[in-house]
C-alpha cells in the first residue's frame, strides 16, 4: 500500500504519472486521486499534469525536496535502528563506468555478496546514471575530477596512468622523447572531455591539449585499445586496462622518464543523516582493489 506522499515523490521523479504507474504496478488513476487528496489537504497545487508529462509547481518542488530529504533520514534511521553495526542486507544500487566497473567493481560485488548473502545488487554500468536521484543510485564510483555538487565523496584512490602506442605507428611516426614531440602525433580520444584536457605530469609539466591532434573519439576503451594495437594513434589511459597488451609487447609505453599525474576515483553518495552500513562496506572495499593499481609496472 503506497500512501499519498510517497506517490507524490515517485511521480517527480518518474516525470508522469503514467511513468510512476508503471513502475508501481498500478493504475493511474490511482495516484491522481491519492495526490489529488492530498492537494486538497495542504490547500496548494502540488503538481501541473499533461498527457505527456508531469512537472511539480514552485511549491511542489519545495514540498518535493523537504519532504524527500525527511523520508531519505526515516529511510536510514530505520535502517541503522533495525541492523546491528556488522549487518548489512537490502539492496545496494551502484553506478559505475563500464570498463572499470567490470573489472573492479562487479567483484568487490561479489565478494560482498559471499560475505553478506543477504544482500543483493543492481549495477547500472554506463555514463548514464550520472544523478544518484533520478536513477535512485545509492552510490557511484567516478573517474577523473568531480564536478561541484551536493554529494557526498570519498576517496578511493589514484588510478595510474600510461602513454601507449604500437610499435606499428612508432616505425611510421616516431618516437616522441619529450613532452613537446607530441604535437607531431596523432591522438585517439576517450571523450571530448579528454580532448579538452592537458596532459599533466607530476613535476608540474604539462602538454596543452591545443597541441594535440585527433581523428578518432570513441567512448569505449576497449576500442580504443584495438585502435592503438593497430596503429592509429597514441592514447592517454589507465595503465590496469593496458598493462596486458605492453606485457604481450603489444603496446608499448612512451615518455616513461616523464611520472603522469594519476586519475582520482571517488565514492559519492547523497547526503543523509545515516549512510547505510552498505554504502560503508563497499566503499571500504572498493578502496582495497583500487589500492592495488599502484603494484601495475610497464613490465
């Protein structure tokens, strides 16, 4: 049984009331007259509807984000009254880019799950699930700096990074023996994010990413390792997803007497007056693999 105010929130959140429906299991016109009552209890409109969609009023959304913020705290006090300091059950909701999630996180998820069978996961692997509040996201591991925001971050680690290229393009092109030598080759881009940012270097050097040329951005790492194996270009990554193919001699590290600044990775979750012991373990954990990066060699 769902009561007025807890259909009112899923209603923002899924945009319409037909969207809110489907994800209950239940009619329409079952929410409207519910939210409809409780309009007419607080006196205010809460909500203008369509057929397509349905946005909360000035004083909807304020009823939206003090109400939400009261049932998030409900939600976590239950949560930490009801489970002793070492239990953790329920469902944990992860977000996390692909590559680094299956790699990293889907195990730390599973060696959880061994530890604590009475929790179960969702992991939602992409560059879509950036809002932890309209994707109703638990947690979410990102890669790189973080934008300004109303999360709370925890710090993983860093992520170590190499300059790669095939011995292919270095036969063709060259090999580039200092930062500036960069500017002659050819980039394959994760992200125009990545083809907007400078390559940095610990000791402060930096190559202007004004200087780099490119004719290839694809968002996958996996392809933009194949690319570089066949001699496309260079390309700037996490040392972990690359360290396979520079043992096999198939990619080989450059301007390694130059230290690259590493990635940061962080943990954010939304702000509330208790974090659920699951949130906790997992970080904790996800520090653990992410600290073992720093073991990765070129060799």
């Amino acid at each position: 049984m769902h009561d007025a105010k807890s259909l009112f929130i899923r209603v923002v959140e899924a945009g319409s009331l037909k969207n809110a429906a489907a994800q209950l299991g239940i009619e329409p016109s079952s929410i409207s007259r519910k939210v409809a009552a409780l309009e007419k209890r607080l006196g205010v409109k809460l909500l203008n509807r369509s057929t397509v969609r349905t946005t909360p009023t000035e004083q909807g959304q304020t009823y939206y984000e003090r109400l939400k913020d009261i049932l998030d705290a409900q939600q976590a006090l239950d949560e930490e009254i009801s489970n002793s300091i070492n239990k953790v059950n329920g469902t944990l909701r992860i977000g996390a880019p692909v590559d680094f999630g299956s790699q990293f996180v889907v195990p730390v998820c599973r060696a959880m799950q061994k530890q604590y069978p009475d929790l179960n996961f969702e992991l939602f692997l992409g560059s879509d699930f950036e809002n932890l509040f309209s994707n109703k996201i638990d947690v979410a591991v990102r890669i790189g700096e973080l934008a300004n925001s109303q999360l709370i971050a925890r710090k993983l680690g860093e992520i170590p990074r190499v300059l790669v290229a095939s011995q292919q393009y270095l036969e063709k092109f060259g090999i580039p023996l200092n930062p500036m030598d960069l500017e002659q080759h050819n980039f394959i881009f994760y992200s125009q994010k990545q083809a907007k940012s400078d390559i940095e270097y610990l000791n402060f050097t930096r190559f202007p990413h004004v200087k780099m040329h490119s004719n290839f951005t694809v968002n996958s790492v996996s392809a933009v390792r194949d690319l570089v194996i066949n001699g496309v270009g260079i390309h700037l990554g996490p040392l972990w997803f690359f360290s396979e193919a520079i043992h096999k001699k198939q990619l080989i590290p450059l301007l390694t007497d130059y230290q690259l600044k590493s990635y940061s990775s962080h943990a954010v979750y939304k702000k509330q007056p208790y974090t659920p012991q699951k949130i906790k373990v997992f970080i904790d954990k996800m520090k653990e693999a992410v600290s073992t990066l720093h073991n990765s060699s070129f060799n």
